[in-house]
C-alpha cells in the first residue's frame, strides 16, 4: 500500500521553477516530521528540507533561498517548491515522513528533476 506519492517533477531550463508535490494516505500525517531528499546519479541521498510536526523548517545550505518546503496537514501533503534552479539540482527528489515516538518512517517512490538547457 503507497504511503506517499510524489509528483511535479519534470525538465526546465536553469533559472526556472518548479513544484513538488507529495501526498500521503492512512496514517495520521499532522504528527510525522517530514522531509524532501534527493539523490543524484553517483552520488548519496541528501536531505534538502524538512519540516517538523510543528511547522519548524530547515534547509541544506546549497539550496537556501531558493527553496521552500511547506506542509497542509489538512490535505496530508508536503510541498518543495524550487525556484532559480541550477544544473546541479538535478536529481530524483524523495518525500519522507517520520515519527520518532513510534518509530515508523515512510519514502515516496522519488520524482525526477532535471535542469538543463
């Protein structure tokens, strides 16, 4: 059973944006911590952004100004939207949410995101 499906992914030019989107289902999203990663050809997942439960964010400093995660407990969705984005960003980008208290933790299936010219 999916727990978390990203999508928004595509091409665009340098410079450009786009928006991730990543929605969740069955379990209680409003008290998860949730994060977007990505991993790029060769190279280790990194953590982008995260958001607490609390609405607290965080950024990897090589995309700090230019991207901002955002939650709708509501909907159950976590958003990544990506503006002035370089060649390197290029990668897939996987949604995650984790509880620590009850220790369960689930990954989407990753969206791709490629910049280039």
């Amino acid at each position: 059973q999916v727990q978390l499906a990203e999508s928004g992914g595509g091409l665009v030019q340098p410079g450009g944006s786009l928006r991730a989107s990543c929605a969740a289902s069955t379990f209680t999203f409003s008290i998860y911590d949730l994060g977007w990663y990505r991993q790029a050809p060769g190279k280790q997942r990194e953590l982008v952004a995260s958001i607490t439960s609390g609405g607290n964010t965080d950024y990897a400093d090589s995309v700090k100004g230019r991207f901002t995660i955002s939650r709708d407990n509501a909907k159950k969705m976590v958003f990544l939207q990506m503006n002035s984005l370089k060649p390197e960003d290029t990668a897939v980008y996987y949604c995650n949410a984790h509880n620590n208290l009850l220790k369960r933790e689930y990954w989407g299936q990753g969206t791709q995101v490629t910049v280039s010219s």
